[in-house]
C-alpha cells in the first residue's frame, strides 16, 4: 500500500469494532497516547448575569434573537513521555467511549440542529453593530494596545470578555482603565461593573471610540503556572508572538456584529488569522471575523515555519513557532493527510480556513491540544521521543479536529457528552489506520483493550 493512501477493505479489527455501538470507560487509560478531558469556555459574561443566556442549543436567547454561539472547550490533557502518566492537573475521569461506524444516522438525530433560528423581536436594536478593532503590537513591552471603533449604537452598550478561554482561568490582563471618547473628542462613561465587562454609554452619540492595553504576560502567572497550561495562553517574544482574541479584546452584547480587525505588527513580522481578508492591498490588511473567531481564536505573528495545504474547500495552515525543526518534519510528514482524511469523511469542510497553531512549548512536559473557533493551540514537548511524538500527534490532531465537524452543525449537549467523544475518538483511531499510519494488529489491540477496561469499569 502506498504511504497515505486510504484504506477501502474490512478487517477483523475494523469488524470488532463495529459490533460496538457504545463503550464507556472510565478511569486510567494505560497504554493509550493521551488522555481527554473537557471543559467549557469563551462563554461571554456571567448566565447568572447575562440576560442572553440560555440553556439548551446556543445561538438563541430568551427573546429569540440570534447572537455568536459561544465556543465549547475541547481540551487534550497532558500526557507524559512514559506512554501511561497522566500529567494532567485535572481530576476529572476520562469517558472515551467507542461508536460503530453505522452510528451516524442515530447520533445526528440525537443532536438538536442550530440552523433554524427565529427573528429578533419586535422593538429589539435594527442593523448591525459596526465593531472596527485596531491592534498596536510592542512586542518589547509585551502589550497590546487596541483601539475599537464603534458604530451604530443605540444607548448604552456592554462588551464581555471571556471569562474562561483556556483551562486556567485568568482575568483580563488590562493596564490601567478602558477609555471612551464620542466623535467630537468629548470623554464618554465607560467603567467595569466586575473584571469581565466593559460598559460604555454613548450619551445620545451613534459612534464612540474604546482605548484599552492588555499586559501579555498570560503565561507567566500563577494560574497558568500551577496548571501546566502555557500553551493555550498568548505570548510575545523578540520575533514572534500568538494572540489569542478572547485574551485582548472584549465583544459587544449585540445580536449582529460586523466586526473587522487590523493588526499592526514590528517591521518585517507577518500577520496569519484563520479569516478572510476584505482589503488586502491596506497596510494594515483589514481581517472580518466569523461570530467564534471574535470570542476565541489564535493570531500568529512574525517568523513560523509554515506547512499549508487545501482540501475539499478547507484552505489549512500547519504553523510551528521558531526552534522546532524537528517537530516541523513530523508535522509536515503525518497531519496533512490526516486532515485532508477527515474533510473526506466530513463530505467538506466546517470552515473555510483553518489554523493549527504549534506555539513556543513553555509547558514542561508531554503535549496537548485545544480547539478554538476556526485554530487549535498545541504543544509537544521537545524532549520526547520521535515515535512518541509520530503517534501522540496523529490522534491528538484527529481527535480534536474532527471536534470541528460536529461543532460545525451545533453546539453538543452535556449530555450526549459520552456519545460524542466515543463517536469522536473512534474516528481519531480509524483514520490513521485507513491511511496506512496504524497497523491492524495495532488497531485490534487498541479497541481490544478498550472493550477489557469497558468489562472491568462496568462490572
């Protein structure tokens, strides 16, 4: 068989595992690369607080108008170089089930649709929310400082930060107080009710201007510290940094947000964003994020090594900060075709642009993964052994990234929590093996020892 080629025949590995629908198992999984847990971020605001909250599917509120889905965590634990020590500081179990391939029709008609959507109510605000944000980069002082234009407002406004984007929890990082101006130059109330909310009243103007700076030294605090989780935290070095929107800017409480972006970068530093440009030939090119982009997603800027491809109107980029020659012949050799693999399988792509973002590895030990909106954050550690890394890379990316297809149709409920990720990580295992990067003694074995530790959990 050729490398990469797709495997189209049955095998007794393949045939075991299509006997199960579902295997929920609990506990340690020795023998296995990595360990999956799963929380929630890019929540904006508080439900307590937050008058558009609500249970149940996303992207409706108590009076039926459309906001930005928020973006559901799906985070890889760190795993250590012994192919069996969980470093992970999380103490919640692993569930990894297992669902047979003919389950597909079964689980999408468990997992309600998104794509119906009611009016906005009689009375509610009419038109969209201008949000025209520009980014300063000084790397040297390790700030940002942004200015965000905003137009079209109607009466007081409030902006939500994140309260959770990563599995450290951090409050904004801002410098001194967020400023706001009316188009005349007149100053505008603008305060923060608590850490996550910017609140401005335009005082009868339609325009204002917002000033705020962020401090990016996210991964150095305590928070990040104690929980190993550098790698989903921005950072800026002397030639290069990782953004992460939720960690610089807030977004506007507003069912229809226009927003654009502007970057401006040292001299001779480039700017990749998983979003379309919509005036290329500007200096600075102008980006329009997607609703998750805005709340959640990565910005690589200055020097990475670049692997890009295309597949069934994906147009993906592979970015590796600089010193990781030797994870870069990995990466370029092992997840283009895994990926192509699963927008196969998809029958498309969920996004149009899609970024897997290999950050500086300041985590200690062993390596992870953390989806965003249209970009995943990763780490690997550069002290583990090649094979190690060839087959812990592999499922982490396709497990997380086929996240996306089922992100892509609607936000899955907790309670299908087990049938996703079964669904989910039976996939990670079986593409590799279709292109010839798993063995199928490999394979049996795996989904062998996956049904002893289902029969010794539940019994």
């Amino acid at each position: 068989m050729r490398p990469h080629e797709v495997r189209r025949k049955s095998s007794g590995a393949l045939s075991l595992a299509s006997r199960v629908l579902v295997i929920v198992v609990g506990g340690p999984h020795r023998g296995i690369p990595l360990n999956i847990d799963h929380g929630r971020d890019g929540r904006i605001g508080n439900p307590r607080r937050d008058p558009h909250h609500v249970g149940g599917c996303p992207g409706t509120t108590r009076d039926a108008a459309p906001l930005p889905r928020p973006i559901d965590r799906t985070r890889a634990a760190y795993v250590g170089p012994d192919r069996s020590r969980v470093v992970s500081s999380s103490l919640m179990r692993t569930v990894l089930p297992m669902v047979r391939v003919g389950a597909t029709a079964a689980l999408l008609a468990l997992v309600p649709s998104c794509a119906s959507r009611s009016a906005a109510a009689p009375g509610e605000r009419s038109g969209p929310l201008r949000y025209d944000l520009r980014l300063d980069v000084a790397p040297a002082e390790e700030l940002v400082h942004v200015t965000a234009e905003l137009e079209g407002l109607t009466g007081p406004l409030t902006l939500d930060f994140a309260e959770q984007y990563a599995f450290a929890r951090l409050e904004p990082r801002l410098v001194g107080d967020a400023r706001a101006t009316a188009p005349d130059g007149r100053p505008l109330a603008c305060t923060r009710p608590d850490p996550y909310e910017l609140w401005v009243d335009p005082d009868g103007a339609t325009e204002a201007t917002l000033t705020w700076s962020v401090r990016v030294d996210h991964r150095r605090t305590q928070e990040v510290e104690t929980a190993f989780d550098h790698y989903e935290h921005p950072y800026l070095a002397a030639d290069h940094g990782m953004l992460l929107t939720a960690a610089i800017f807030p977004v506007p409480r507003h069912p229809d947000i226009d927003a654009t972006v502007r970057i401006v970068v040292p001299e001779g530093w480039q700017v990749t964003a998983p979003w379309p440009q919509v005036e290329p030939e500007v200096e600075p090119p102008v980006w329009r994020p997607d609703p998750r982009g805005l709340r959640n997603d990565i910005v690589a800027l200055g020097q990475w090594t670049r692997v890009e491809g295309s597949a069934g109107g994906l147009d993906y980029a592979i970015l590796l900060a600089p010193g990781q020659e030797r994870l870069a012949e990995v990466v370029a050799d092992r997840l283009p075709p895994v990926v192509e693999a699963e927008v196969e399988l998809f029958g498309g792509a969920p996004q149009p642009k899609y970024m897997f973002v290999f950050g500086r590895p300041d985590t200690p030990q062993g390596y992870g993964g953390s989806p965003k909106g249209n970009s995943m954050a990763l780490f690997v550690s550069p002290d583990l052994p090649d094979d190690f890394v060839r087959e812990g890379v592999t499922h982490l990316v396709a497990h997380e990234y086929h996240h996306t297809w089922m992100k892509a149709r609607c936000e899955p409920l907790d309670e299908l929590r087990f049938v996703i990720e079964g669904f989910t990580d039976y996939y990670a295992y079986l593409v590799p093996w279709r292109l010839g990067m798993t063995s199928d003694e490999r394979l049996a074995t795996t989904f062998g020892g996956k049904l002893a530790e289902a029969e010794v959990s539940l019994s």
